[in-house]
C-alpha cells in the first residue's frame, strides 16, 4: 500500500492509541483516517492485515501488559484503564491472548521460562513443515530471533510451532498440523552506531496465510525491518532471549530445553 494510505491507518491507530479507556467506533477512527466508514475499513484491513477493532483490542491488551509491568494499579483499575467493563472479561481476553492471567504475567516481570507449542492431539494431522532463511539489512545485527506459527496475524496465545534462533541463516518447523497459519518472526538488533546503553532495535517479519495440507513444505524467505506503529501489537509472551533489554523486570533464567519445539 503506498505512503498515503499507511499515513490514513496510523493517523487512525494514533486516535487508538490516544483513546484505549473510550468506546470508539469505526465512525471515530474513519474520521481520523479522514476516509469514508466504507473505505477506512477496506483499507485498515489491507495495510495492517486485521480489521480494526481486532487491532484495537490488542492495543489494549498490549497497553496493559506495560501498565502491569510499570506501575502498581490492580488489575480492576488497569481493565478499566484500557476500556473493558468487566474484569472478568478483561481477564479472559488477557489470558488467551498473552498465555498467562493478568496476576501470573506481572509476578514473573513478564518473563516466561519457556514457550509450549500447543500439543498435537491424535486427530491432528501434522507431517507438514515450514521453512526457509532470515535476513536483515547489511547494516543490522541480527543477534536473537524468535519464530512462530499463529492461527492469526496477530501474535498471540500459543503457537502451534516455534523456534528461537541466532542471527541471520535458516530455520525449520517441522510437525506442522494442517490448516493456515501466520509466520511471525520476531528479532533484535544493533547497528554499528548503536551505543550499548541504547539497546537492541526491535525487528520484524510475517508471512502468511502459509496453507498445510498433507505433509507438504512451505519455503519462504523473511527479511526483517524495524517494528512500526502498523504492525499489529505482540501479544504472547516471550522467553527472556527473545525479548529486547530493559523491557522486563530481572527474572530466573529462562529454561531453554522446550524451544525449538516439536511435539
């Protein structure tokens, strides 16, 4: 999609952002996106791949997963803070989106140990594989990256594969059940001119829909680029290699023993 278009949805995921405690409508981010309730939604939907409220409610859980992390609210105030009525609802859709409750997720200092696939059951049919190589700019890098298949676009719940690996090169996923899946590759970088006190830059990629059907392989070719405001948010909690520096609270190493995984 070209710059206009990009420059229409963030202008829109800006009025997101600036609002997650308020009902907002289509009518509301239309408006900000400056396009018709028609066209706004078609075009969201194309740039992000996701329509917006999918991408709004991730916002939300994304806002909540720093207000847990960085200040002392209880879960109750935090739910109301990111616009959800109930904290039963809130708790539920915070638990299936980032594999822990809201509780579990702010004691461990949003760290996880390891990151389970979900099991194959005897009804799956998973002989399926995915794989390919990882690559980032020449000026990048590529220390740790974290790669999973998802059910959507947006990074969340439990994978049904995943993998971490070190620096540019390939990668497989084998034991792919069938169905459509979504590759979300998620790294850390340098450049030459970053200080050590500055951090890794965050990088990204997606393919997808990647269809598996009877066994057969997906090859496919990731190049990674600095996570923007249209990327929809990562909500899935990540082992402690994956995530950048200083984005969590000091925690018992991770145990690295189940990634990759392969049920």
């Amino acid at each position: 999609m070209g710059s206009y278009f990009e420059a229409a949805v963030e202008r829109a995921i800006e009025k997101m952002q600036e609002n997650l405690g308020d009902e907002l409508t289509v009518d509301d981010l239309a408006r900000a996106a400056m396009f018709s309730k028609f066209h706004f939604t078609r075009i969201f939907q194309r740039v992000t791949g996701v329509t917006p409220g999918r991408f709004l409610s991730a916002l939300r859980v994304q806002h909540a997963k720093a207000l847990l992390l960085t200040t002392s609210m209880n879960v109750a105030d935090i739910s109301v803070r990111v616009g959800y009525n109930s904290i039963g609802t809130f708790s539920s859709r915070f638990t299936r989106s980032v594999g822990m409750p809201p509780t579990a997720y702010r004691r461990c200092g949003g760290v996880v140990r390891s990151l389970q696939a979900n099991p194959v059951t005897d009804t799956d049919r998973a002989a399926g594989m995915v794989s390919g190589s990882i690559s980032a700019d020449p000026s990048i890098y590529l220390d740790t990256v974290f790669l999973g298949l998802f059910r959507s676009r947006i990074p969340e719940g439990r994978p049904v594969r995943c993998t971490i690996e070190q620096g540019s090169g390939g990668f497989l996923l084998d034991q792919v059940p069938d169905g459509e899946w979504y590759l979300l590759c998620h790294g850390l970088g340098r450049t030459p001119a970053s200080r050590a006190t500055d951090g890794p830059t965050r990088l990204v990629g997606y393919q997808g829909p990647l269809r598996i059907h009877d066994g057969n392989l997906v090859d496919v070719k990731l190049h990674l680029e600095p996570a923007r405001k249209l990327d929809p948010p990562l909500l899935v909690a990540l082992p402690e290699p994956a995530l950048p520096i200083g984005a969590h609270q000091a925690a018992a190493p991770p145990d690295m023993s189940q990634v990759p995984l392969a049920a």
